[in-house]
C-alpha cells in the first residue's frame, strides 16, 4: 500500500532510504517514535504517550530557534548579530516554551511532565533546560519551577550515574 501510494504522487524510495527499524512485526520510521519505543519511557496509558509525545513535538518546534543561535556561535558570528539573535528570536521564543512548560507542571502533582513517572519527554526537556542554562538563556534563580523539574530529572539514580560520566559537550 506505502509502494503504491508513494508512486502515485511520484516519490519513489527504496527501503534502504527510509529510516526504518522493525521491532518484531512493526516497521517504525520516526526517529522520535522510535526513541520512546526502544526506550519505553512512553508513559502507563496511551493519553499519556500522546501528551509526552506532543510536549516533544513542541521541544523540537522550540529547538529550531535555538538552532539559529547554534549556527551562529558555530560560524563565528559577530557580536551585533548574536545580540540580535539572543534578543530577536531567543528571548521570545524561550519565553513562550517557559510558559508552555510551567503551565504544564503547574498541573503535575508529581512533578512529572507526564504522569507520575519519567517518560522520554522529561529526559528531553531536562537535558534542553541544561542546555539552555549552559548558554545562559535560563536563569536558575527565575525560573524556579523549571529548575526543580530539572533536578527532579537528572537526580533519578541511573541517569544522574550516567551524567556523571557522560563527556561534556557545549550543546
């Protein structure tokens, strides 16, 4: 059916192009999908895979901002346009994820984005907020709620064992 609907619209690939892993009878070919399955931090109920795979969906719509703010450290950009990126394109849009994640845990009374237990879009978030206070676009002291949940994230005994070994990387 994927063959035929693919020639139809004129797009033709051969499997070994597509990023595919099967998993028993089940052919997976998102990244994303895949992560949280091989992982199986999806959460207990299939609302809660959706919501953790929503809030992931949102983690990579912010991380295009943040990637114009890599490109540029990357390349050397100069002092003038790393202000504008900073103040034009990261302050909004870090701003407007900081509202969608607070009001999430706002709700959580397990401090939990989803659920109460660690899913994949907890370790995602915790190790972007690591990232963004590594860049110095989030301030612990300020964002106090974020900061908590951070914590709560990287301090599960496994994960907090691998952070300790793990090799620093700027992002």
């Amino acid at each position: 059916m994927l063959a035929v609907l693919l020639k139809f619209v004129g797009n033709y690939f051969i499997w070994q192009e597509w990023n595919l892993k099967t998993r028993d009878w089940m052919k997976i070919c998102q990244i994303e999908t895949k992560s949280a399955y091989w992982t199986r931090f999806v959460g207990k109920t299939t609302e809660e895979e959706l919501l953790a795979d929503s809030i992931v969906d949102t983690f990579k719509d912010f991380i295009e901002s943040f990637r114009k703010y890599v490109v540029a450290v990357l390349t050397g950009e100069g002092e003038d346009k790393m202000k504008e990126i900073r103040g034009n394109i990261m302050k909004p849009a870090v701003a407007t994820y900081f509202r969608y994640l607070n009001k999430i845990l706002e709700k959580s009374d397990s401090g939990f984005l989803v659920g109460s237990q660690l899913t994949w879009a907890d370790l995602v978030v915790a190790d972007n907020l690591t990232t963004l206070i590594n860049a110095e676009f989030m301030d612990v002291g300020k964002e106090k709620m974020l900061a908590e949940f951070r914590e709560k994230i990287i301090e599960t005994p496994k994960l907090k064992e691998w952070i300790e070994k793990r090799p620093v990387t700027r992002f």
